[in-house]
C-alpha cells in the first residue's frame, strides 16, 4: 500500500500571528499516530532533573523522539503537541528545547496550559504528541 501522506501547514492572515507553532495543520491520507503524554523518566523508570525543568524537558522530548522512532517517524511528523507545565511562565525554556526538536519552518500546531500538578510532584512538564506517517 503506497502511503500518499499530505500534510499542510496553514497561518491564515485572518487569524493571529503565529510565533512557534502552526494555527492549522490539515492532512490528508496516513496514518495517525498517538504519543501518550511523557514525563521526564528515561528508560530504566528513573527521573530525570528533579526541580530542573530544562533537564526534565530535555528527557520528554528525548521519549517522544523513542515512541516516534518505534512508529517509523520522526519530529518531522508531528502535527500537534500539547504541553502542561507547572509553572507556565517558564514556557520559554520549553520552546528553545522544543526548537531543537520539531521542524521550525513548519511547526506542528500546539496548546499549552498550565496544571496545579501532575501525576507525580516532582514532574514539572508533561507532553504529548500527534504525528502522521
């Protein structure tokens, strides 16, 4: 089966200006792939940077990049990410990591909110991903 995957990365100039992410990101044909949200635990379960959200940021992106790579794709894939932070007024540690990762000329479409806690205290940042192969 031959994969026709078409992804479109929109900013219409009717809507705000977008710094970072992309406003609409349609696609057609592929498969979808759903990244479950990632907290800062490498491989072997243990936690990454405790109270050091550049370093726990560091290892969530570094585990989407293993769940993508384990579905045949990569950053380049991505159409959304969701971001939940502890602390929001630290987002910008999180897009100059982020801008390592993801396609910056066309970013993927993406929400940040920030959460009272996560699952466990000492996490400060959780996300998760949508990309399309």
């Amino acid at each position: 089966m031959q994969n026709d995957k078409q992804i479109i990365f929109r900013n219409p100039q009717t809507m705000p200006p977008a710094n970072g992410y992309t406003q609409v990101v349609e696609v057609r044909n592929g498969r979808t792939i759903y990244v479950s949200g990632q907290v800062a635990v490498n491989h072997k379960g243990e936690l990454v940077g405790p109270g050091d959200l550049a370093a726990q940021t560091g290892q969530v992106f570094e585990n989407i990049k293993a769940a993508l790579e384990a579905s045949g794709v990569s950053f380049n894939d991505v159409v959304k990410l969701t971001f939940f932070l502890t602390d929001i007024s630290q987002i910008q540690i999180v897009r100059d990591i982020r801008d390592r990762y993801v396609n910056t000329t066309n970013p993927p479409a993406s929400s940040a909110v920030e959460v009272s806690k996560l699952v466990n205290d000492h996490f400060l940042i959780e996300i998760e991903a949508i990309a399309v192969g």
